[in-house]
C-alpha cells in the first residue's frame, strides 16, 4: 500500500490526474490500450477537470481509452446522480470520447439485470482473457465505503469476480458495483479522497481493527492512496507520513 499526502484537494487531484496519465501512456505504449475504471461520486471531478486541461489533454492518446464505471446509481442516465452522466459533462464530452469506448451501465433495466448486462459486456470485452483492469479509481465515503461496497451489505461478502446489484437503504436506491474481488484483480486501485470529513474513514480504514464489514474500503488490497493532509488528519501513526 502507497500513501501519498498533499497539502490540499488541489495538489491531491493534480497528483491523482499524473497517476492516471503515467499509467495510461505506459499501457498505451505496451499494449496499445488503456482500460480504465472510474468512480463516482464528487472526488473525481476536480481530477476530470486537470486531464481535460492543457496540456494534459494532449498527452494521452485519449482513443485508445476504455472507461468503464466501478459503480453505478441505479437512476435514468440523465439523472445528476448518474455516475456516467458526471463523467460524461466533466469527461467524455470536453475529450470528444465516442460513445463506443464507453462501457455503461444501463439503468433503464431492472437493477439485478443492469448488473447483468453490464458484466457480460466487460467479459465481452475482455473476450477469453481474465478481467484485470488497468486502472480502478476509487473513492471513499466518509463510512468507509467504495465504489457501492457498502458497511454490512452482502455485498461484502462475495467472493467471486463480477458485477452485483445491492439496495443502499439509506438513499432508497438500487445500486450497480464491481465485486471486491474482481477490483483486486486490477493492475493499479487508487483511492483518491481529500477534505476533513473523511479523517475518520481514513483512519479507520488504515489504523483501525480489520473489520471489513465495517470498513468496507479495508477489502481493497493494495491500492495507491492520494489524500490531503485534512483527510489525513486522524491519522496516529507517523509511519505514514
Ligand atoms: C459513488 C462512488 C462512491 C464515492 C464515495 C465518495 O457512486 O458515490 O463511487 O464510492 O466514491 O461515495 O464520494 P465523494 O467523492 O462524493 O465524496
């Protein structure tokens, strides 16, 4: 696990954008594609924004990009709460991405086969080769959660590679998640999560007990973390920094 501290949101999603980018010339170089997950939620926005800008946006030969979504709010994709409908104004559109380098979620199907359909277009994808990602970005939520791997859901528990519907009671909606396990299997995961809210999460996440159910974001093994020092904040263990 890689933990990296910056001083605030800024330097943070700045340092986030270079992770995508260094990985995504090197994938592009080695196998001429770059599949790349991404989350959802607020986090990534501020990150959408420094690729979409000069001159990052040249940097990156952008058709030679999958994206795919780790998770999905099971609302109409023009619904602001969509994950893709935020990716598209924050990404796809200001990239000019075709639509065929975007593997959505469609939620206009009931929520368990959304999940469905979605999975078999990523094996689809992948055709006969192992489903592993270049790149899943992740966030966190300030109960320690990523992508819809919620604390105490049963989703937790699943122990195979795929896509799963769960109900998130708390918002009474559906939502569309990658399994932890096949977020493992990715090449590179990283956790990008800034702002004094979320000191408790962090913390908990990285010092706590080993309680997943809890901790949901203690399920990813290995990822790459970039946070500010507010998000750091509760952090006891100066190993850390
Ligand atoms: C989602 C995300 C989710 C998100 C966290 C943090 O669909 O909401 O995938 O896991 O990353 O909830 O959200 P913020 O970035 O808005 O704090």
């Amino acid at each position: 696990m890689k933990l990296f501290i910056y001083r605030n949101e800024e330097e943070t999603c700045k340092a986030y954008a270079g992770f995508i980018l260094r990985e995504a010339n090197k994938c592009i170089e080695k196998d001429g594609m770059f599949n790349l997950v991404l989350s959802g939620g607020n986090s990534p926005k501020k990150v959408f924004d420094i690729l979409i800008g000069e001159p990052n946006r040249e940097t990156i030969n952008w058709k030679k990009v999958k994206f795919f979504f780790g998770d999905e709010r099971h609302v109409p994709r023009d619904d602001p709460r969509n994950n893709a409908f935020m990716a598209e104004n924050y990404l796809f559109k200001p990239l000019n991405i075709s639509e065929d380098q975007i593997f959505r979620v469609d939620t206009s199907l009931k929520p368990q086969e959304s999940a469905d359909v979605y999975w078999n277009s990523i094996l689809e994808y992948f055709e006969k080769r192992p489903v592993v990602f270049d790149l899943i970005m992740l966030g966190l939520g300030d109960d320690a959660h990523t992508a819809s791997l919620f604390p105490h859901s049963d989703l937790l528990k699943e122990t195979d590679e795929g896509v799963r519907a769960t109900y998130l009671d708390k918002e009474k909606m559906y939502r569309i998640s990658l399994t932890a396990p096949l977020i493992n299997q990715a090449k590179n995961t990283g956790i990008l999560t800034y702002g004094q809210k979320k000191a408790s999460a962090v913390a908990a996440v990285l010092e706590g007990t080993y309680d997943p159910s809890r901790y949901p974001a203690q399920l990813i093994k290995n990822p790459q973390w970039y946070i500010d020092v507010s998000a750091a904040s509760a952090l006891k263990e100066s190993q850390h920094f």
